[in-house]
C-alpha cells in the first residue's frame, strides 16, 4: 500500500477514481446527482477546483496494480462571530476506495493521511459530511470514531 499526493496529472485518475461513489449517489437521489457518465467533466472539476484548492489536500491510495481511492480534505477557518468563536479545522470532503478494494485498510490509510494534515496544522477538530443512505460509509467513520455533529433533516414537498 502506497499514499501519495495527488499532482494536476491525476485528474482523470481522480475522477475515475469518484465514479464508484458518484455512481451510489446517483442512484440513491438522482433528482441531486448526476450519473457518473463521461469522465471529462469530472476531470476538468479535478483539475481546475480540487487540485488547485489552496487550502486542499488531495491523496492516492495506490496497491501494485495502480490507484485504488482518494481523499480530499480542506484545512479551513471559521471567524468568530456573535455566536460562535473562531476556529480551525480539517473537512473531509471527498473519499472513495474502489469496491473490490474495500476493507483492506485503504480508507484508514486515507484518513490517516488526512489526520496528519490536521496535526501538522495544529488543528484537532476533524469534519465530514456522510448521506443517510451511505450506510457502509456511515459505519466506516463510526469504527473511525467519528460521532454525529449536526444533523440536517429534509422536507422534499414543502407544506405538501
């Protein structure tokens, strides 16, 4: 197993990489999410949004055939308002490991990576967002020790 971090020649490796938890997404909510299909956009999204995030940090999970997952996690700054006081922390925002490799310490691996952002950076508090219907990933994070935060309810027919 090899983590290494993802150069603007990955894009069409990330985005491939994406179309396995594009593809769930899509089926589960397809009024939100776009079928995985052709893999430009997706690459041209890598390249121009992800991969030149500032602020983003992106990683491959590659065994001896090639890559395998990704993750992409943000180091951000929330300012102190009236409410809140000012902190740091690190977002999750993307992560996927191919099916068939899947529970082979891949993820973990990722994550670790990730974590390692957040230490470096001074930063404990740690962040991702997970939808209901992803259950082997809600299950994942648990075995991580990731605890519910904030929950965010729908209502899809207003008033109906």
């Amino acid at each position: 197993m090899y983590i290494r971090r993802a150069t603007a020649a990955d894009a069409e490796i990330l985005a491939e990489l994406n179309r396995d938890v594009q593809q769930l997404h899509a089926d589960a909510a397809p009024h939100l999410f776009k079928q995985p299909g052709d893999l430009s956009p997706a690459a041209a999204d890598f390249l121009t949004r992800v991969l030149a995030d500032a602020d983003g940090f992106t990683f491959i999970a590659e065994d001896e055939s090639g890559p395998v997952g990704y993750i992409y996690a943000r180091l951000m700054q929330r300012p102190e308002n009236a409410y809140n006081h000012a902190y740091r922390l690190l977002h999750i925002d993307q992560i996927s490991v191919r099916p068939a490799s899947r529970g082979r310490g891949y993820g973990r691996a990722l994550m670790e990576a990730a974590y390692g952002l957040a230490r470096e950076a001074g930063i404990q508090l740690v962040i991702l967002d997970a939808w209901a219907f992803n259950a082997d990933a809600l299950a994942f994070y648990a075995r991580l020790g990731f605890k519910p935060m904030v929950y965010r309810l729908q209502l899809t027919e207003a008033g109906g």
